[in-house]
C-alpha cells in the first residue's frame, strides 16, 4: 500500500517510465518538446462537451515526486539505469502547463491541455493528465445533458455505488457538480468538494418496521426538517401516497416530498399529484428516480409527468450510454537549436492524423449576440485582427467564410510557468457558475441531444500551410517508395544488362575484329545497352517525378 496515498507519480503506464529511461540514457533528458491533450469525438453523438478535472491535474502536478519506495520498486523491475534512478530522486515538473479551465465548452481536435517540458517530465505525466480529464469531462459532459433536459428541475447525483472504484465516486460528483446538478448523495464529495449530500431513505427503511405508516412516522419524528418519502416499496397508489399524506398531516409538515422509485413513473407522478392536491397539500413535492437519463427525463417531461426534481444514478456516473471519452495526448513539437520544430503522427485513419506545432485556441464571438461562432486553432504567436477573419473547413477547404463584427478570447489559460503555479484556482462555485455563463454563449442548436449543429473548429491558414507542407512531405516519399517498388523489376533488368555487356566486352576482346561473330557482339552491346539506357532513364524520371 502506498504511503502516500496524494502521491500519483507511479500512477502511470510502465512504457511511459521505460521510455523516461531510455531519453536519459541517450542523453536527451533536456531536450523540450510540445505535448497536446485533445479528444476525438464527443461522447453521445454530442455537438460539443465540458471540460472537468483541471484542479486535480494541478494538484498532482504540485505533488509530482517519486518516494525513496517508489525509486525501490523501480529498481526491483531491472529495467532502469542507476543514473536514471538517481535523476529521479529530484524529479519535478518544471515546464510550463497550459490548458481549458473546468466549466468550458470544448470540441474534437482542439487543444484542451498543452504541456511544454523536458521530454521526460512531459512523458510522465501523460497517463494520469489523461485519465483526470478524460474522467470528469466525461462525467460533466453528461450531466450536462441531463440536467438540461430537466429543464429547471432539480438533478440529484444518486450513483455512489455504480461508477468504477471510489475515486470516480467522489470525482464524478464533483464533475457533475459543475454541469449543475444540485447535490450528491455520495458523503465524501460534500466532505471533500462542499457538493451538498442528499438522501433520506431506502426501502429497507421501510421494511424493517411494521407498517409503511410507522416507517414514515418514524422518519418524520427524527427529520421533520428534511421530509422525503420513499412511497413505492408495497404500492405507490394504494399505501406510498395515502401513507404520506396521513403523516404530512398528522404532523402538520409545511415541507415535504416523496420519491417515486419504479413502476411507470409519467403515470404514478400524475395521479400521485392528484392525490396530493385533493388532501389539501399542494406544497409536496414528487421526486422520480430508477434509471433515469436525458432522454427518459426528455420522454416524461414530454409526457406531462408531475414532477419536481429527479435523482440519476448509474446512467450519469459511469455515461452509460457512452462510458469512454475519447482524449488523447500527442507530441506536436520538438525545440532543435532554438527552433520549435513541428511533428505530427501520420495515420491511414485520417481521423488520428494530428494538428503539428505549438498551438494556441482563439474562440470567436458575435459582438451582436455574444454568441460563440467559430474555433480557430492557430499557431501559439499568431494574432486574430478582431475586424474581420476569413475561417475555413480544413478538410474541405472551398467552404470558406468572412467573419466580422466578433470578439475573440483566448481558450487556453495559463496553469503552470517555469513548473511554477501561476493560475488562481477558482472554487467549485465558481467553476459551476462560469459553466452556466459559458453555455449560455452556445448557440440551441450546437446543443441538440440529436443530430446537433455541426460548430465550426477550424486551423488559421499559417498552421494549414504547416501541416499540409508535412503530409505532402510525406506523401512524397510515400509515392517514390511506391514508384521504387514498381521500377525494382526495371533495375533488375538494368542489372542483369550491365553484366550480360560486361561479359560481351570480355569475350570481344579475346576475338579478332575480322572474325565473323565479332560484328554480332558489337551489334548485341549497342542493343543491350541502348535497352538499359532507355530503362536506366526511364527510373530516372519517376524518381524526379515522384519527388516533385
């Protein structure tokens, strides 16, 4: 067991600590190189998702050493140096961190965390960088689709027992927290992260007494202030409900509540409402849980349900209908000489073909809505004239367009400078409130559970130019190896020639110039050799073509 349980330095994968090993070894431990955490694809079919997990990102950054048990452990493996272990003891981050701030909207492709650093610390700290962010934006991108789809209602996180291990149990609340669910019902994220704990009772609560109405009354007695009754553990219809409203009354309760947990929740709502209504007590409220997501809420709401608040549980913990968000972290460039070097990874998928360079994100936004209009990636010292800007489709780039009358805000914040913290924490509140205000700048559109608004994130035309220029690079050398390949038959021949006319020459000079057959081998070499020469310029040409 870990002594430090606050120490996630070993938190890695083991090639990220063997390459480590081999950059020291080859003497490239100070070599700075360019690192981007972006994502692929929004989970959902979404238009857009939410960034989460910066703050612990900065605390494992902050926290970032290897223990004398950790140099132990790795010794143990004998897969490391001792210089390499000795470099360690030391080891810390000392580059620089840029990255979203918790709370933003972001999209495919894009920036969301940029790491500039010695190789080595850069590559060490890529597995938990990902599984931080990957994890939270996950989670808030979820939550806040169902939160959305609540439409005001009050959503309380209900999974504590579903998501993967206690640390999703605890971070996953605080991530939907900032989408803006209204409390959890996991104790530690509001001992933690003040995300307020909710619950009242389960249906074992209720079975333990001798009667559902003992149970209630029992409850009331030592909560009156915070009333939630849990009415389907028998029949919601013919006890939960009637049961509730002889308490409420029998106490005289002003406040108060009841959960419904199964059966058809649209239906059970409506009628439970009536019932309430009729007895006299209009301020009880009706909370709906059992599986819930953003579109069974969509398809209740839509259905006329009577109800107040909702509790989701395993659907938002986990995103079950898409557990996986898809970001990854890729070298962009390598500083040679002073100079920052642009890489880029080349795939047959073009979907993980990879922005090269260090890269900063403008967003765009209507001066007459404040809406946002467009992403634009560009190189980190480029400048966008707040006039008027011409963004284009980077796949098809004919689709272009002139935007004017816009603001422009940087997306990507500074985090860390020199390995030195430089970036004011904002508190959990904060973060929730900027996430309201930042999706109020997104158009409904972008927004849609289904078939959303395709939102323009696009490269400035320098960066364009970069990248193209390395595929075009590489596509040249694609073709010659390509074009070498179909001429290897043709240099065979040329081989095969200049040894069949070198064997002539011989043979001829033991002849004499009269003898019959000595006409016939010059006549041989001059065909042999006009056929390789003709051959011999024919591979010339395709290599000058295939370079071009």
């Amino acid at each position: 067991m870990l002594k430090d349980l606050n120490n996630y330095t070993t938190l890695t994968d083991f090639y990220e600590l063997t390459m480590a090993n081999g950059y020291y070894e080859l003497g490239m431990k100070d070599k700075i190189v360019y690192f981007d955490m972006f994502y692929r694809m929004n989970p959902n079919n979404a238009g857009f998702s939410v960034c989460a997990g910066l703050k612990q990102l900065i605390e494992y950054i902050e926290n970032l050493h290897f223990s004398s048990e950790d140099i132990e452990y790795l010794r143990k493996q004998g897969s490391f140096s001792e210089g390499f272990l000795e470099y360690l003891k030391d080891f810390h981050f000392t580059g620089d961190i840029y990255a979203v701030e918790e709370g933003n909207f972001i999209f495919p492709n894009e920036p969301i965390v940029t790491v500039k650093a010695p190789i080595i610390e850069a590559q060490i700290i890529e597995t938990f960088l990902l599984l931080t962010i990957n994890h939270q934006s996950l989670i808030a991108s979820k939550a806040e689709r169902i939160v959305r789809a609540a439409a005001g209602r009050s959503v309380m996180e209900f999974g504590a027992r579903r998501p993967q291990g206690a640390s999703a149990a605890i971070l996953g609340p605080r991530a939907a927290y900032i989408a803006g669910v209204s409390g959890t019902s996991c104790v530690t994220c509001d001992e933690w992260f003040g995300v307020k704990a909710l619950g009242t009772m389960a249906h074992s609560w209720v079975q333990a007494f001798t009667s559902e109405y003992e149970a209630f009354k029992a409850y009331v007695k030592l909560y009156p202030d915070n009333v939630v009754l849990l009415v389907d553990t028998y029949n919601v219809l013919k006890s939960g409900v009637p049961n509730a409203i002889k308490v409420i009354k029998e106490f005289n309760l002003e406040k108060a509540a009841v959960r419904i947990d199964s059966g058809d929740i649209a239906y059970l709502s409506k009628l439970a409402r009536k019932m309430f209504d009729e007895a006299g007590l209009p301020f009880v409220k009706i909370c709906a849980s059992n599986s819930l997501d953003e579109y069974l809420i969509t398809e209740l709401q839509n259905q006329g349900a009577c109800i107040d608040s909702y509790g989701v549980g395993e659907r938002l913990i986990t995103s079950k209908s898409n557990p996986v968000f898809d970001g990854v972290y890729k070298l962009a460039a390598i500083v040679e000489n002073g100079e920052i070097v642009p890489k880029m990874k080349i795939s047959e998928n073009e979907g993980k073909i990879t922005n090269p360079h260090f890269k900063k994100v403008y967003r765009l936004f209507s001066k007459d809505t404040n809406m946002a209009l467009a992403d634009v990636i560009c190189l980190h010292d480029e400048v966008i004239d707040s006039e008027e800007y011409e963004i284009f489709d980077p796949r098809f780039t004919w689709k272009r367009k002139n935007l004017t009358n816009f603001y422009v805000e940087e997306l990507q914040k500074p985090i860390f400078k020199d390995g030195k913290l430089v970036y004011q924490i904002p508190s959990l509140e904060e973060s929730r409130k900027f996430c309201k205000y930042s999706l109020s700048r997104l158009w409904d559109e972008v927004k849609r559970f289904d078939n959303p608004h395709g939102y323009y994130v696009d490269l400035s035309q320098k960066l364009w130019d970069i990248k193209n220029s390395l595929l075009q690079k590489r596509n040249k050398w694609r073709r010659l190896i390509s074009m070498m390949d179909k001429l290897s038959e043709k240099l065979s021949v040329v081989k095969s020639n200049a040894s069949e006319i070198a064997k002539l020459v011989e043979e001829l000079s033991k002849k004499n110039v009269n003898d019959p057959d000595y006409k016939l081998g010059v006549d041989e070499i001059a065909r042999l050799s006009r056929v390789t020469y003709d051959l011999a310029m024919e591979v010339n040409d395709a290599i000058v073509n295939a370079e071009k």
